[in-house]
C-alpha cells in the first residue's frame, strides 16, 4: 500500500488547509462499544516511563499512540502507521506462535553478539 509519508502529501495537496502551518492528517480509529479509559491511561504511564529514560539518558524509546475516550464507552484510538499487524506477522510465521518467533529472534541476536 501507500506509505503514510506519501499519502500525507497527498491528502495535503488537496486539502485546502493542507498548507496551514500545523497541518497534518492523523489516523484514527473510531471505536464504540468498548471502554477506552484503562488504555488512555496506561498511554499516559508508558510517556511517564519515557520521560524517567529521557532524563537519564538512556536510549530506550517507547512510542505510543494517541487515546482519547470521547465516551464511557467510546473514542478515538490513533493508527501506528507503516506498522506490520499481529495479524500479518501469525500469517508469516506459517502456523507458528508469537512466542515461538519471540524464542527464534533472541536465538538469532544472541548469535550475532
């Protein structure tokens, strides 16, 4: 598919706020029926987490996404772009386990330290 880059250019070029300093598109999913509290708040703990490595500078980065419950049963949870699925990585491990892959990549990292 299109990369998130190039799909933000485009978007921008047709937008006719695409040149407002600021712009930029954010993706989202709008979810209904399931309550978003817990996860905005372990978002909030993990920038935490980040700010205590930050500060003493080590090299540890956590990325997390944007939650916002608009409801107690609702809001808007933002997509990792360019980001390989769960889904995807199950399909290449050929009936394979995530913990199994997990098992293989440490062996592979161990061999080459």
């Amino acid at each position: 598919g299109e990369e998130w880059a190039q799909r933000e250019r485009r978007v921008a070029a047709q937008s006719p706020y695409g040149n407002v300093k600021g712009w930029s598109l954010l993706p989202v999913i709008v979810k209904a029926h399931d309550d978003l509290r817990q996860e905005q708040f372990a978002v909030q703990i993990i920038r935490a987490i980040q700010r205590s490595y930050d500060d003493e500078g080590l090299p540890l980065p956590l990325h997390t996404c944007q939650i916002v419950a608009t409801a107690p049963d609702g809001g808007l949870v933002q997509v990792v772009t360019n980001a390989i699925s769960l889904d995807s990585v199950k399909k290449r491990l050929n009936g394979g386990t995530l913990s199994q892959a997990r098992r293989g990549l440490r062996r592979h990292h161990r061999a080459r330290a």
